[in-house]
C-alpha cells in the first residue's frame, strides 16, 4: 500500500457518517424504517413523510447511502 492509498483508506476510516454529520436529516431509525417498509409505500410516499427528496430514500434502499447502518443488530441472522 502506498502512502497515497493509506491516506485514501485513513481519511474514509476516519470520515464523519449519519447522525454525526450536522445537516443529516435522517436518523439511524429512519433508515432501517425506509429499508424495511413495513407499509410498502413508493419511495415518493416514504420521502414525503421524512422530508427528504425521493432520490434519498433510493440511495438508503440500494445502500449508497447510510451504507454503515445495519437492519439487524450485531449477532442477529437475516432470515431469507
């Protein structure tokens, strides 16, 4: 690993995510709340409600985002 790439890895390691971020505005709750909609609502359903764009709640669902949010706890199996 060069000394490039290290600093590439360390500031990514070490980058702000979610809540710590001061103009998130969702909540680790919301996005497991959006990955599992219970209700089935459309992404523009489920935005409205969050006030956040539609684009966003398809970004936390293919995990471009929030992708260090788990839906299960550490420990917990997914069931498939």
């Amino acid at each position: 690993m060069t000394r490039f790439e290290y600093a590439q890895f360390r500031a990514k390691a070490d980058a702000r995510r979610g809540t710590e971020l001061p103009h998130a505005r969702l909540t680790e709750q919301d996005v497991i709340a959006i990955r599992r909609n219970v209700r089935g609502q459309t992404a523009k359903q489920l935005a409205e409600s969050f006030g956040v764009h539609f684009r966003t709640i398809e970004k936390v669902r293919a995990y471009e985002t929030w992708a260090h949010v788990s839906e299960n706890p550490p420990g917990e199996r997914r069931a498939f």
